[in-house]
C-alpha cells in the first residue's frame, strides 16, 4: 500500500503540473475521466488513510457506516462528510479537511527536532 501511495503522489504531482493544483471538490474537471486521475481518485484515498490515522480505525468505521446509511442512493457535498467524521470522532476536523481536501495540492508540513534536558522532541 505504501508503494503505491508514493508512486499515486508521483503521478498526482505530475498532473497538478500539467493543468495546476486543484482541491478534490474545486470541479475543475474538462473530462469525466479525470475524475479517476492520480490526483483525485488515488489522492482521496491517500487522505482517507491519512484520517483514519487521525481519528482511529473504530471512529472512522463508523463514520463511513453512517455516511453510506444516511446517504444511500445520493451524493453528499464535502460538508456533510466532514459533519459526520466530526461527529463520530467527537472532535473538530475543520482544519485537516481544509489541508488536505479544500485546498489544491499537498500541505506545507514542517517539522523540527529539538534536544533539551528530557531527550529529543519532534514538534
């Protein structure tokens, strides 16, 4: 799975070379197809695997349970999915959605490790 998340990211950012970053709801889309292109369709599992890390496997479990209950036979808009992983991970989640589905592209990630008197800490 790690590999083909890699070579998925690879391909996304070849795409968002060719036609710019997009989000995954922005609609930006001149061909039907390119709903399933790297970007979109690998890019949206990537960052589901991303939330269930975020909020746990059982949380998350649920949260698709209830969407795919409460939905069934219609499509839902970014807000309701981010109101039911809300809801089932009893936690705001407004900013991972903005960094990783609203926004076009791969957030800034940054990271620093620091040495002090207990040990090294990432931050």
């Amino acid at each position: 799975f790690l590999h083909w998340m890699r070579r998925n990211r690879e391909d996304a950012r070849a795409a968002d070379a060719r036609r710019g970053p997009r989000s995954l709801g922005d609609g930006r889309c001149s061909h039907p197809l390119e709903l399933f292109d790297a970007a979109v369709y690998g890019g949206a599992a990537a960052r589901l695997h991303l939330l269930r890390a975020q909020i746990g496997a059982e949380a998350f479990r649920r949260a698709c349970g209830a969407l795919l209950c409460e939905n069934a036979g219609r499509s839902i808009e970014g807000a309701a999915v981010l109101a039911t992983f809300q809801r089932h991970a009893a936690r705001d989640l407004s900013g991972f959605f903005d960094a990783w589905f609203r926004r076009g592209g791969e957030p800034e990630l940054r990271a620093e490790l620091l040495r002090g008197p207990a040990g090294a800490e990432l931050h």
